[in-house]
C-alpha cells in the first residue's frame, strides 16, 4: 500500500497510508490435479469437434504455460489433420 501512495498519492486523498482501507483480503487459488496436468484432445459424446483439455498446473502454471501451449497446438494440428480425440471419460 506504501508503494501505491507514494506513487498516486491522490489514491489516498492526501493522507498516506492511514488514508486508505483494506476492504477484504483475497487469494488467488491456483488448483492442482490429482495425477498431474491434463493435456489431451477428447471427443465428447454428441460433440464433433474434439475439446483440448489443459488445466491442473497447480502452482508452476505461468512457469509451465510455453511448454502445455506447445503441446496444445500439436493436439490442435493432430485434431485438424484428421486424428480424433479419446472418447469421453465421464
């Protein structure tokens, strides 16, 4: 908060630090996936366009989002070359 006033002081109506509420706290939860990341096409019953699944990176996701993109895009190349996705697992 120190940081902001001494940056836009006006945030704070002239008051500093003490001129300023915290409303509520908030974290962003970064959820994780038991066995690991899903990276994989799926055709889904009723559907003819495959889903890509990417989610699961639980804490390394920023550290991880070049490498599963990449692996995103060879799953989209394979779906628009023919291949099909695994059937719905649900």
């Amino acid at each position: 908060m120190a940081r902001i006033v001494e940056l836009c002081p006006e945030i704070a109506g002239g008051k500093g630090v003490a001129g300023l509420d915290v409303i509520r706290h908030g974290v962003g939860l970064r959820p994780c996936r038991e066995g690991g990341v899903r990276i994989e096409t799926e055709l889904m019953d009723g559907m003819d366009c495959p889903v890509i699944h990417n989610y699961g990176h639980a804490g390394w996701g920023y550290q991880g989002s070049y490498g599963c993109a990449e692996r995103v895009v060879e799953l989209a190349d394979e779906v628009f070359a023919g291949g099909s996705g695994d059937k719905a697992k649900l």
